[in-house]
C-alpha cells in the first residue's frame, strides 16, 4: 500500500457510495490531507495534480451538458495519467535524466494506488472464456463484440492489448 494512501487506509471494495455518489475522489482529496500532514511533498504534488485534472475534466463535461465524472471515468482519466508518465519515463531513460525517471516513477506509484488491481493472465482467460461462451463468438468476426464486454466489465484491470491477442487466439483455433 502506499504512503499516499493515507496512514492504514484500506483500499475499497467498490466505487460508488451508497448514494451513487463516486467515492474515489474522497479517497484521493483523503489521501492529500494525510499526505499534507505528514508532509510528504511527492504525494501532496502528485494528489494536487490529479485533482486539477479531474476538475478540468469536470469543467469539460459541464461544459458539454454532462454531469460531473463518476469513478469509472475517473478510474479512466488515472489510467491516462499513468499511462502518460510511463511514456515520459522511457523519454527520460534515454536522455538519462535518471531524476526525473525516478519523480516519474513516485508519481505512477502513488496514482497506481487508486486503481483496481490488475488481473493476472490465468483471470484473464477465464473471463475471456466466459465472455466468448456469453456472447456466442465462433470466428474472428465477433472479436470487437468480445472486446466490446470486455472493455465495459474490466477496463481497469485488464491490459486490453493482451486480451486483444487472447482473444483473437481463441477465436482463430
């Protein structure tokens, strides 16, 4: 678990309160507080920046006649913002900045923390296996519909690139 969690803060099980209110942001703004106490400057840069990003966000959408992010987009937008610092890392490993690899690497570690657990290869096959009997695919021509219930069932935790060949694997034999 990491620091920027806050101080034995246990990770949740879901992501929408009891009032359908998205609960993924109370941990973060939760997790700033506790990193601003214990005066981890990392975290309470890192926690501030995603903040700003999901209040752009939030402008963008309202802005568009939408409601404010639920945590499935917000699980998203972190989803982006590590994705983005792994690119930068590489960047910065061949220009051997090997500090601003290891800020980039803090920064994914502590946003890391919010997103599910990603599922392991054996998890994968299973739920591929399940959703190609669920949908009824038999050829290639049914990958996108496969990959379509995949991408709405397990976005955060699954690595869509490798289901992807998974997919079309299982569907070619």
């Amino acid at each position: 678990m990491s620091e920027a969690r806050g101080r034995g803060a246990a990770p949740r099980q879901h992501y929408e309160s009891g009032k359908g209110l998205p609960v993924l942001r109370d941990d973060i703004n939760n997790a700033l507080k506790e990193a601003m106490k214990a005066k981890n400057e990392r975290a309470v840069s890192t926690l501030r920046m995603v903040n700003s990003v999901l209040k752009n966000a939030d402008i963008e959408a309202r802005g568009a006649g939408k409601s404010p992010l639920g945590d499935a987009e917000v699980l998203g937008l972190l989803q982006k913002m590590i994705k983005q610092r792994q690119e930068s890392v590489e960047l910065y490993q061949k220009g051997r900045r090997e500090d601003l690899v290891k800020q980039e690497q803090e920064e994914i570690g502590i946003i890391s923390a919010y997103l599910p657990k990603p599922m392991s290869e054996a998890e994968m096959t299973v739920a591929i296996d399940a959703t190609i009997k669920e949908t009824g695919a038999a050829s290639m021509k049914d990958m996108g519909k496969v990959i379509g219930v995949l991408r709405g069932r397990y976005a955060a935790q699954m690595d869509l690139g490798k289901a992807s060949a998974l997919v079309k694997s299982k569907l070619q034999s």
